[in-house]
C-alpha cells in the first residue's frame, strides 16, 4: 500500500491521541472545516454521489498521474468522514485508489466502530466513485 502523505499522517496521530469518540468527533468536525469549499456550481447533480443519506459532493482532477479530489456535505459529522478519506487519497495514482482497503484506514483512525452502517456505506460509495472517476479519464 502506498506510504501515508503528511496530512494523512497528522490525521492518523490526531486521531490516534484522541482519548475516546467524543474527541474523535470533535476532531472530525474539524477537520470537515478544512474542506475546500465547492461553489454553488459544482453542487450539482452530477457531482452528488449516490448512496449517501445525506447530500454529499464529489469532485475528482487528474495531476499527471495524480489524483485530487474535492468535496463537501450537507452533514456535518459526514464531511468530517469525507476531510479524513481526502487526506487518505488525494495524491494516490488509478492502481493505488483501486487497492485502498478503507474499512482498514477508518479502524486505523479508530472510527470504524461508531460508524453506522449507513455512513459506512456512504464512505465506501464515495470511494466507488473516485474509483469510477479516475477510470473514466484514463
């Protein structure tokens, strides 16, 4: 698996250090303050990733043979979700997105128990689309 970059390693050991889920969530609606933010424009229909319960925005640019993706939600602990699994990826080529086990790096920030079974499928249909984004462009 490829190696974490600086901000997925400062989002690793924040996390990490949090005493228990009331810090972890305090630090993830933090680290969804850190969003970029996307414009009216690009809070489109075709941005919006399905199988989120909430409304949330995907947006995916291809440097050289780098990924970048963009994104926000209406859901605040949702966009946390989202900030964490940006830092994960951004950066990341086609093969190394196709192999990310996201199940392994939410238990590595030690989230994985409190999500539910709908956030969780919503973290990993946001995954199939960068998937499906990095596919269409290659």
């Amino acid at each position: 698996m490829s190696e974490l970059s600086t901000s997925a390693s400062e989002a690793l050991l924040s996390f990490q250090q949090a005493a228990g889920w009331e810090q972890r969530a305090r630090l993830l609606m933090q680290w969804g303050d850190r969003l970029e933010p996307l414009s009216e424009f690009e809070r489109n229909e075709t941005n919006q990733v399905a199988g989120c319960e909430s409304k949330l925005w995907l947006i995916g640019e291809r440097q050289g043979d780098l990924w970048h993706f963009r994104g926000t939600s209406e859901a605040r602990l949702l966009r946390g979700l989202l900030a964490v699994l940006l830092v994960r990826v951004n950066g990341l080529d086609v093969d190394q997105l196709r192999q990310l086990d996201i199940a392994e790096w939410f238990d590595q920030l030690g989230l994985s128990r409190q999500l539910s079974p709908s956030r969780s499928n919503g973290m990993n249909a946001v995954l199939a689309r960068m998937r499906e984004l990095s596919r269409q462009t290659q």
